[in-house]
C-alpha cells in the first residue's frame, strides 16, 4: 500500500496498539486497565506515525516497523501519565478526558506509566529475538531499539524535563530554554524517525536529513504547544490552559514574547520544510507534516 495521508498511518496504530502489550496475570488486572485507559485517549500519534513513515520513506517493510512504533507510543504515553501528577503539573483533563490518576489513583498512575515504559523494552527485545539468525536485521533492530532508549532516557527526553522542572520560577536563558526542548519534546520525534529510517535500511544523507527535520519540528510543536497554553480553546485542545503560567514554566511567549514565537516557528517550519521538500513526492508527506503542526496556531 502506497501511504500518504497521515490519517492512513494513525489507523494502521490505532489498529495495532494494543496487540504488543504483555499479558498481564489476573492479580495485576488492575494495572492493564489503567494502561489501557491512557492507551485509548486518542491524541495525535506523532511519534509512531512518523517512525512508521521513515521506514517507509527509506525503502523499509512497514509492518515490521509495527513492534517499534507502538513501543514508542507506550513511552510517549507513560510519559504523560506521570507528566498529569500532582508533583509534576497537576493536571485534571488529559485530551478531554480525566488524567489517569483521577480514575485509577496516583499509586497506580505512577505504576500504569512504569508498566507501559518497561513493556515497550520488552516489545522491542522480543521482537529482536526473532532475529537472532540474520544478523543484518537483527542490527537494523537493535540500532532502532537504541535510539528509542537513547531518546528517551536521561541524554533525551528525562534530561529535558529534570531541566524544566528546576527552572521553574527562576529565570532561563534561551540557550537552556532550547536545551530543555530538544530534549524534552524533539528528542522523542528524532528517536522516532532515526528508529524509522534504521528499520528502513536508510542511508547516511537520509538519515541526517530526517534528524534536523524531526529537531525543526520537534521545537516547532512545542512552541505552538505553548501559544495554545495562551491562546487555544480548552474544548479543543483537552486539557486545562494556562498551567504554564501557573507553574511559571519557562515558555517560548515567556522568553521570545509572543509575536517572536510566532516567527520563530514559522522559520523552524519553513526549514522543516526545505529539508524534505526536495525528495518531491517521497518526502511530500513530511512536508505536509510539519505544515499541518504550525498551523494549530492561527
């Protein structure tokens, strides 16, 4: 099948999600609910879809790339359950529906998250195992495991959130500002499309080229994350606004002011843009990606 539209790529995931995840046994029910639930709040599924979308950009078979991609969505999701706590933002709503800990109890929203964080690792090993008999697959494999752990972890998405939350209340230069970013949000996008294109038996100009594209849009998304926080419809968004403020987080508005924000995401979606745009119509969906992302804010 010949993918382009994103929404092709989001149903393949939505379709799969679930099918990764370990059985759990009858006295841990509990906990498969509370993964479940956060699983199937819906949102956006950036990251899977674009691992899947490098993969098949560097000439890979997409439903091999399936383990991977959901494994990833399991992190992104543990992620926010325990970004929702009260000693982390504190949040009610989690895409219009209420965060896990108002249903399940902060104990087990804490347990949930780590529940799907190590059930990713052992999805992306068990898949490896299958493997072990052809070396170049295997390596392909193992190479995407490490950057989703890498992207992840505490050179990744961990080191940024340390830094927002100790910033919080002081004042942040915007060296730190774009530290914390491409780390706490890009670093999960660039994992995903490096994981992708290492599926995807990619190339080095290839490989290169799909990393600054994922790092432009990862810092795009996040400064239109923020403008939304001042500016978005609750009801559309689905969660609380103005939690920045509050929490006196530091923010792109914070920083650049709001106007600047708004150029500087245009400037970061335009390179987005430049970067992809001359692979024609292979890169065709990426460019409309990183369109699509800006314009959440008008």
């Amino acid at each position: 099948m010949k993918y382009k539209l994103y929404e092709e790529w989001k149903a393949l995931i939505e379709e799969h999600l679930l099918d990764f995840l370990p059985d759990v046994d009858m006295n841990s029910l509990s906990l498969k609910e509370s993964m479940e639930y956060s699983l199937e709040t819906g949102g956006k599924r950036v990251r899977p879809v674009l691992l899947l979308a490098a993969c098949h950009f560097c000439g890979g078979e997409v439903i091999s790339a399936l383990p991977y991609a959901c494994a990833l969505e399991y992190i992104h999701t543990y992620s926010l359950i325990h970004d929702d706590l009260p000693a982390m933002d504190n949040d009610d709503l989690r895409r219009g529906k209420p965060t896990n800990h108002k249903v399940f109890g902060e104990d087990m929203a804490i347990l949930a998250g780590d529940g799907l964080l190590n059930s990713a690792y052992e999805v992306m090993n068990k898949d490896m195992l299958l493997y072990l008999d052809q070396p170049f697959l295997l390596n392909q494999r193992v190479r995407a495991a490490y950057e989703i752990s890498k992207g992840a972890g505490c050179r990744g998405m961990i080191a940024g959130q340390v830094a927002d939350v100790e910033i919080e209340g002081k004042i942040c230069s915007k060296e730190l500002l774009d530290y914390i970013h491409l780390n706490k949000t890009a670093a999960l996008l660039v994992a995903a499309v490096r994981a992708g294109a290492y599926l995807g038996g990619s190339n080095r100009q290839k490989l290169d080229d799909l990393t600054e594209y994922a790092e432009c849009i990862g810092l795009a998304f996040q400064i239109a994350d923020d403008l939304l926080d001042l500016f978005g419809d609750e009801a559309v968004v689905g969660k609380k606004l103005g939690v920045d403020q509050k929490l006196k987080k530091a923010t792109f508005p914070a920083l650049w002011g709001v106007e600047n924000s708004r150029e500087k995401l245009r400037e970061l979606t335009d390179r987005a843009v430049s970067i992809m745009i001359d692979y024609l119509e292979d890169g065709e969906f990426f460019v409309d990606l990183a369109r699509k992302l800006a314009v959440r804010i008008k």
